[in-house]
C-alpha cells in the first residue's frame, strides 16, 4: 500500500490553492502536513478523499490512479477521512453517528459489531455515551466519533484533518495517544494538524507547505529540532495565546 500524490494542482475558480505538490506516504506511516493557515493543506487531504477535483497531477494509492475517482469509492478502496470541524450529525445518537461510517461495506451484523467494539476500546467515552445526540457532546468527544465514524470503514488510510483543533490541552494529549494507538494497529495515517509539536511528536516524516507549495520534506523528528521550522510553527506558549 502506498499513497502519491504527483505534481498535485488544484483550483478553487481561478484561484490556485495547490501548486504542484508532491509527496508519499508508505504503508504503516503516520505523515504530517504543517504550516500556516492557508497553506493549502486542508485542500490536498480534500482532494485525496475526492471532495475536490483534481486539476492537473496525479494521486495514486496502490499503484491505481485514483485522481478522477468518486469519493465513495475511494472510501471502499480503503481511504477514509475524519473532517474537521468534527462533521457529524448533531440531531443522531452516537451509536448511529458510527453506524453510518459503516455505509460502504455490506457486512454481517458480526462485523458491525466487531468494529464497534473496536471503536470503544479506542475511545471508552463513547460508550459511555452511546445514546446520546451527537450534538449534546463536547467538542473532543465530537472529534472522538468524528475519528470512530472514519474508522468503522476499516481504513488502510486514515486522513486526520486538524483533530486538535479547539481542544483543551490534556484533550489533545488524548486524541494524539489514540492517534498513535491507531497507527500501531496497522493503519496508515496522514495528518494535517495546527499543532505543529505534537503533530512532529507523533509523525514519522512530515511535510511543510507554504502557499500551496511543499517547501521542506524531512523525518519529523528532524523537523521538530529544525530552527527555522521551530521559529515559524512551534513559537512559544506565551506566542501561542496572541492569535
């Protein structure tokens, strides 16, 4: 299993948001995309989940170019995205929030049951709220079942786009631990995430984008002692609490 993404461009009318963009992402890897607000780093994971097309480059996902590919069907090839903003249906209880993750497989109730156990043991909150409206829970539990609904699919590849954002800090610490968990289960992780630390804590390799362009590939952990990338994404908490 491999990910690619070749000379990626896309437009949003005549505005290019993505300009030719390159990266890879191997099976078993978690791989983070940072940078500023607008980099464009929501549109790549949008276009790689197949809810923007595509204007010029490539996306291949085991060997297959997927570039022109429906959304739905991507998520039957095994590439699942958990939105930001959390997406889920705030007038439905949990337990049909991560039912719903299911729609694409046509399965034995055995295996609706599996996965939900799965999602539990990932997230003991959710059971604990299993009939609750989406809407009634806090903002990490939203981004709990966010993750949960994206997981019941069975992903090969899961995309994270900003699952910290909003959170409380001993949260975040949470919805990272589980994000590790994820990955060491066997599944491929790329995640666009504000911050930056944990993000590069976490990542295996990591790629920073600048107004649509990928302007340093590195392993994570050589980023997160890179001056320049400490100086532009991983200010100071006093810094931090100014935006």
């Amino acid at each position: 299993m491999r990910l690619e993404v070749k000379d990626l461009r896309v437009q949003y009318g005549k505005i290019e948001a993505i300009k030719g963009i390159s990266f890879v992402v191997e099976q078993g890897e978690i791989v983070t995309l940072i940078g500023a607000n607008g980099a464009g780093k929501t549109t790549t994971l949008k276009t790689i989940s197949g809810l923007r097309p595509v204007s010029s480059g490539s996306i291949t996902y085991d060997g297959q170019d997927i570039s022109k590919m429906a959304a739905h069907e991507r998520v039957n090839l095994g590439i699942s995205q958990a939105p930001e903003g959390r997406g889920i249906f705030p007038g439905m209880t949990v337990l049909e929030n991560l039912e719903i993750g299911k729609y694409s497989r046509k399965e034995r109730k055995s295996e609706m049951a599996e996965d939900l156990d799965m999602v539990y043991g990932l997230f003991p909150r959710l059971k604990e709220r299993v009939g609750q409206a989406g809407g009634t829970l806090s903002g990490g539990e939203q981004q709990m079942l966010a993750i949960g609904r994206a997981l019941m699919a069975r992903p090969k590849v899961l995309l994270l786009d900003e699952p910290s954002m909003g959170l409380a800090p001993m949260m975040i610490q949470n919805i990272f631990n589980i994000i590790t968990e994820i990955n060491k289960q066997g599944v491929t992780i790329l995640l666009v995430e504000q911050n930056a630390q944990q993000a590069l804590q976490r990542a295996h390799r990591a790629y920073v984008l600048e107004t649509g362009k990928v302007v340093k590939e590195a392993k994570a952990s050589d980023l997160l002692n890179d001056p320049a990338v400490r100086a532009a994404y991983l200010g100071t908490g006093a810094e931090k609490g100014h935006h």
